[in-house]
C-alpha cells in the first residue's frame, strides 16, 4: 500500500482516529493537510506526522461552515496543488439520552457537524478530482450507521445519513475515476470513546463493557481504522466504491452483542 506524492485532507484532523490515520498516511508518502476546530490538538497530531518525515499543514476550521470548508480546499490546493484523498472524519457524539428527551438544539448541532460536515465535505471537494478524473474519499460512518443504538438518536441518525451521502456520490462519481467509501468504527479506544465513558458512573466498567460488545473481546486501536482508511484511498482499492466497512472486530458480523458472562 502506497500514498507516494499523494495529497490528503484529514477533517476531525486532531481526533484519535484522525490523527492516527494522518500518520499512517504520513508513513505511506502522503502529503496531509489536517483540519480541525481545535487547534491545540491539531498542533499535537501536526508534530506526530512530521516526526514520520512527512510534508503537514494544519487548518483550523468549522466544518458546518461553507465558507470555511472552501477555505481549507484552498489551503490544500495552495499547499499540494490539488486533492487527491479525503478523510471527512470530523464528528461529534453529543449527550447520552432518550430519544423522547433528546435536547433539541443538542440535535441539530450534531446534525451539522456529522451529516452537513459530510456533505459540505463532498460538495466542495468532487469538483476538483472530477475534473481531474481521479480520487479516493472516505467517509467516517460507525456501528450506528447500521444498528439502533439507545442513547444517541441524533449520532444514530447522522450516521446512517453519512452511509446515504456516500452510496449517492459513489453512484455519481464512479464514471468519473472517483471513489467514496466509508469507514464503520466499531468501539475504539478514542477521546470520543472516553467522553462517552465519562457519563457514567463507573466509567472503567462502562469502558469494559464497551469492550465486551466485540466478539474479540476488547476496543479497538485509532490505528487499525486508520489502516483500512489507508488502504481505501491508496490505488489497491481500485475496485471499491461504494462500500461501507466495518472495522468492529465482529460486531456487525455476528448475531451476538456481548459476550455471555
């Protein structure tokens, strides 16, 4: 699997599976620009990718933002000159509730950082690998793209839209050398993971639990989705499109939930 020359956008850049897919890719030759809304943890990712002797840029930005999301294509095509991948991978999770208490502005906030971001992500980034007939995007979907999940109506409902916005672009862009795909992280250990954990009161045992969803037994590594991501903007995937997958150690592959005690 190789990236050699390759130029990568990473939103969510700063994130545990962003910055770890920023590295992979770092290793594999490309040249990644990294997009978040945090700069302290863009700044730490940043230096975690030049330590593999690969070309970085940092961006600040709001991905909800049309205008800011044009901006950081033009920090990409002023840096790299084009963009050949993109990881549209900024997400939040949002509070922990019932569906007939869900707040509604907490709604519609992950609403727009997980299926807006998504779109505005795809909207302004197509034409330019349209044009120039090639290009591999990635899509950060979840277990929640395909299951019902309680407590996270509003992520739940995002994540499957992300699977509509990257079965929609795939169908339209194939003709055109470009392929979308997405990701479906099953229970890594990220600081999403850990927020999560956090709401509760034993927030160990939450993690253990969490951990006991998967048939392996265990969460998962930010570096393991980052590796099918690799893979999936690098030309070895030059037959998928379209597809959605799951890195979940089983989960969705198994008829179980949780381990029997």
């Amino acid at each position: 699997m190789k990236l050699t020359g390759k130029a990568a956008v990473i939103t969510g850049g700063g994130g545990g599976i962003g910055s770890a897919t920023a590295v992979v890719m770092g290793r594999a030759g490309a040249r990644v620009l990294l997009v978040d809304i945090d700069r302290r943890r863009l700044e730490a990712a940043a230096e975690a990718v030049a330590a593999t002797g690969a070309q970085v840029r940092t961006h600040v930005a709001d991905v909800t933002s049309s205008a800011e999301v044009l901006g950081y294509v033009a920090v990409a095509l002023e840096a790299f000159g084009t963009v050949d991948v993109l990881f549209n991978n900024a997400a939040i999770i949002g509070p922990i509730a019932s569906l007939a208490e869900y707040d509604e502005d907490a709604f519609d906030r992950i609403m727009a950082v997980n299926v807006r971001g998504v779109f505005l992500g795809l909207r302004h980034v197509l034409p330019i690998m349209l044009a120039q007939r090639s290009g591999s995007i990635i899509n950060t979907g979840s277990l929640s793209s395909e299951r019902g999940l309680p407590g996270t109506p509003a992520y739940n409902a995002a994540k499957h839209a992300v699977l509509g916005l990257t079965r929609s672009a795939a169908s339209e862009a194939a003709q055109f050398g470009v392929r979308v795909n997405a990701v479906l992280p099953g229970m890594i250990d990220t600081p999403m993971l850990a927020e999560v954990a956090s709401g509760f009161p034993d927030p160990e045992a939450a993690r253990d639990a969490a951990a006991g969803v998967s048939p392996q037994g265990r969460l998962g590594r930010p570096e393991e989705v980052a590796e099918v991501v690799a893979f999936l903007a690098s030309d070895a995937a030059s037959l998928v499109n379209g597809a959605a997958w799951p890195v979940d150690g089983g989960i969705l592959g198994t008829l179980a939930t949780a381990k029997p005690q």
